[in-house]
C-alpha cells in the first residue's frame, strides 16, 4: 500500500508542467486527479475541472475494475500481487477525490466504494502465493531459485511483518543463494616468508567487499561448501641491498663580528657632531661544509591472483599483483660552524639510522599486498555468480 501511494504521489507531482486535460487526453488519469483536485481546492467553481475530474475518476476506477475483473477470471495464483495494487490504487485515488469541496463532490455524483475487505483479501492471498512459491523454490535446494525465493520472502515480509516463520526462510535463502568464496595464499618464491606474513596479510579487509549475495572468507569455516577461491600465488620476493649515496658541498654566509673605530688620515679616533667617537661594524665570512646523505632500500613482492571455480575447478582468470615497500632516510651533517647554514638546510640536519632487515622490509610490503589484493578482487567480484 505504501508503494502504491508513493507512486501515485510521485506522479501527481511529476504532472506539474502539463494541462489536467491533456493529461486526461493522454490516459495518464492519476495526474490528471490529482491536478484537478488541487485546482478545486482552491476554486471550486471552475467548471471545466470538475468535468475533467469527473471523467478521470471514471475512467481510471473503470480500467482498474476491468482489469481485476480479468486477472480473476484466470484463476492464476500469482494475479493476486497486482490484485492488491490495483485495490489499492482505487483506495487511494477515492481517497484522493474525497478531499475535494463537498459541492464538487455533489456535482459529480461521489459515492464512495469500500475496498477494505477487496484490499485485505488480495494482500492475505499475495501473502500466500509469494510464501508458498519461495517455499516450493527452497526446496529445489539450487542457488539462483534461492534467490528468486529470498525476493518473493521480503514481498511477504512486505504485507505482514511477522509472517509465519518468513524470517527463518529469508536467513536460509540468503544462505543458500549465497556465492562463498574463500581468500588463500601460497608462496612458491624461494625465500623464506617471515614468521606472521600469512596471518597478517589474512587481516585483508575483504569482508567490506561483501554483498547480499557474495560472502568472502579469509579463514575456511567448517561444512562451508566454497563456490570459489582467490589463490594468491606469491612467486618472487625481492630485497635489494643497502645504497648509500653521499653529496658534499660549502654554504658560507657573511655576519657581524664586532666594530672599530674609525680614523682618520692622520690616526686620530674620527669624532661625530656630537664630539662622539665613530665606530663601524667588522664582518666576517663564516662557512659550514655539508654532506647529504640518502639512505634506500626497497622490497618487491609479485605474484598473480588466481580465481578459480571451486566446483570445476576451472581457472577462471589470473591477474598479477605487485607491492614494494621502500625504506628511504635523507638526513644531513654539517663539519664547520653551523650558523652558515641555509634555514632549509640547518632543518634537515640529523643522523643516520639503522637499515631494515630484509625480513622487516618483507614485512613492510604487507599493507601494499593487501590493498592492491583488495582492489584486484574488487574489479573481478562479477566473477563470482
């Protein structure tokens, strides 16, 4: 009933730009009800509109009726959702009408039908049919038909809440439906993975790639039938060795170093106006050598994803994967007086720092092996069916 009214709603509003006539013209009798009865609201002397609505309300009820009137006559079970959408689509439209002045009502002669008993039948008997038929597609124990099942459950869910026992039927067909895939990883590199690479990588965050109907392990859950597995083949591990690289240069710069007097020709004190001595600031040129140093070191991980059919076993494609992790520290020392130093340069004065062990370094490409894992499988999630 809520579906029915939204739409009905929505496309009074959507009638906004054309003409009540033209939208009765056009068989869109809905709109044209519902422009009309907005008009009247307002004027219910405009006699034009009452004629348009007259005839809408008539036409519109009579396709519904006529309708109905075939979809019973063919004693077909499943009539019995659009059944109720038309019941109730009459409901609301005479609910409509009746809000018009009471003398536009008089004018078209209103009398109002009661639908309750029509609206309530048809949705007990939808209710019915969609429970039965999900129940009969359960029962076929097949993927796809649990699906279908799971939909035709939240239609009942739809009309009665607490419906029998919809809810444990909606658990099992979203179990049933359900593609399993399970993520695993294998390392074929000759080198030794370091102790926690597996169990830190199976932290992926492939659980936020989950859907209705996708579910994705990292961890084999018991008695679970996997529909498919992502292999994640590691096939090359690669540390590169310690590079230093070092660059030298001089910065000098030119400061205040005290004063002196100043004389004059003969090698007396020069004086000021005021009789005082005049003195003038010594300079002098100070200078720092500099030695940058650049640290690296990087580890590279490559391998492919393999997407199997787990039932088949077939290959269904492989993409490749790479990460590397990079260790890199610039730092500078300065051999002279520091004050000759650019700001830029004093900031990044420092030290060196021990380099990562290879198997640290390993370890460091973990995250990037996971988030490009992560993307991978979420490019190709329309593999799994």
């Amino acid at each position: 009933m809520k579906t029915i009214m939204i739409l009905l709603v929505s496309a009074i509003v959507l009638s906004g730009c054309a003409s009540s006539k033209t939208l009765l013209r056009q068989g869109r009798y809905d709109e044209a009800i519902g422009k009309t009865v907005r008009k009247l609201k307002k004027n219910s002397d405009k006699t034009k509109q009452i004629d348009i609505l007259a005839e809408a309300f008539k036409l519109a009820n009579e396709r519904d009726l006529e309708r109905i009137s075939f979809l019973k006559k063919t004693g077909q079970p499943e009539i019995w959702e659009e059944v109720f959408d038309r019941y109730s689509r009459l409901k609301y439209r005479q609910d409509l009408v009746k809000t018009a002045p009471s003398e536009v009502l008089s004018i078209i002669g209103f009398v109002p039908r009661d639908y309750d008993n029509d609206v309530i039948e048809a949705k007990r008997k939808a209710a019915e049919y969609f429970y039965a038929h999900a129940t009969d597609l359960l029962s076929k124990n097949d993927k796809y038909m649990a699906r279908e099942a799971y939909e035709d459950l939240l239609k009942v869910r739809g009309y009665y809440p607490n419906y029998k026992d919809v809810e444990n039927l909606l658990n099992k067909a979203l179990f049933l439906g359900t593609t399993q895939v399970l993520f695993k990883m294998n390392n074929t590199a000759p080198v030794i993975l370091p102790a926690g690479f597996e169990e830190e990588l199976l932290k992926i965050a492939i659980k936020d790639l989950n859907t209705r109907w996708i579910n994705f392990d990292v961890r084999e859950v018991q008695d679970r039938d996997y529909d498919n597995f992502i292999l994640l083949n590691i096939r090359v591990i690669d540390v590169t060795p310690e590079r230093i690289r070092e660059q030298a240069w001089e910065e000098s710069k030119v400061v205040e170093d005290g004063w002196k007097y100043v004389y004059d020709a003969n090698g007396n004190v020069m004086k000021d106006t005021a009789g005082n001595d005049i003195k003038e600031t010594k300079y002098k040129t100070i200078s720092c050598k500099v030695l940058e140093t650049t640290m690296n070191k990087s580890a590279i991980v490559t391998g492919v994803l393999d997407f199997y059919d787990n039932h088949s076993k077939q290959l269904l494609k492989s993409e490749p994967i790479t990460a590397q992790s990079d260790f890199n520290h610039v730092f500078i020392m300065g051999m002279g007086d520091l004050n000759a130093l650019k700001s830029e340069t004093r900031q990044r004065l420092g030290k060196p720092v021990p380099f990562p062990g290879d198997l640290d370094m390993i370890m460091m490409s973990n995250d990037i092996l996971k988030d490009v894992a992560k993307n991978i499988i979420h490019n190709n999630t329309y593999l799994f069916k």
